[in-house]
C-alpha cells in the first residue's frame, strides 16, 4: 500500500476521531458548565454566543441529532457514497455525545461498518501467497 493510499484510507477516520473531540469540548465545555448556562439566562445582557448554545440545546431535547443521525444512516445504506457513509457515522457520533444514545450509536455503527465496507470494495485484491495468481491447480509430487 503506498502513502497516498494509506492517506485516501486514514483521512475519514481522523477527521471522525476529530469531530468526536469538538464534540466533546461542546458538550463539556460549552453546554454543561453553570457559568455558561446562567450568563445566558438573560438573552439581552448574555454573550453573543447564547443563541449557538440555545440551538444545540434544542437540538439535543428534540432529539433532532439522532433524527438525522439515522437518516443519514439510512441514505448511507442505499446510496454506495463513501462520504455518505462518512457522514453518518460523524453525526452518529455527535449524536451519541450529544445526549442521543440509541439513535447515535445505531447510526455511529452503521456509518463505520458501510465506510469500512466502502473502503475495503476500493483495495486492490492481494496476490496470492505462493505466486499462483492466474489460479490453475498443480498436482503435488
């Protein structure tokens, strides 16, 4: 496998890895803390980010995240797109750090598993161990 292969291969899975960190820091950083949620109790005096955090806060009490989670897991299944497969799984995994346990890791599995399939489909097949590529049989003395 050369390096730009391996690259092509690697790429999806760290920006998944990357996605799941931000949203982690979201999660912890900037939704859960106190400090955070009673400056945004008055919209009129809060800070401009207020209406970010209201957002994903709706997003996560409506379930929306793990709606779209498995919609994109589903479109994943029918369209054979790598970057589709890639999507679901991304937003499976917010969706699972984000408050959207089942629907999240339904879609975080589906999405990972069609990838992975995705990806496998591209690899060139191996030649064969003993030099034998053309398949024909030869007897044993």
């Amino acid at each position: 496998m050369t390096a730009k292969q391996l690259l092509n291969v690697t790429w999806p899975w760290l920006l998944i890895v990357l996605i799941g960190l931000f949203s982690t820091w979201l999660r912890y950083g900037f939704i859960e803390p106190p400090a955070l949620a009673h400056m945004c109790d008055d919209p009129a005096h809060g800070p401009s980010s207020c209406g970010i955090r209201r957002f994903i806060v709706l997003g996560f009490n409506s379930y929306s995240f793990g709606i779209a989670a498995l919609v994109a897991s589903a479109l994943a299944l029918i369209m054979k797109k790598p970057a589709m497969a890639w999507l679901a799984a991304a937003l499976g995994l917010f969706a699972v750090i984000m408050y959207c346990y089942y629907a999240g890791a339904v879609a975080l599995l589906i999405g990972c598993l069609r990838l992975l399939r995705l990806q496998a489909n591209r690899m060139p097949a191996p030649g064969h161990q003993h030099g034998q590529a053309n398949r024909q049989v030869k007897t044993q003395p």
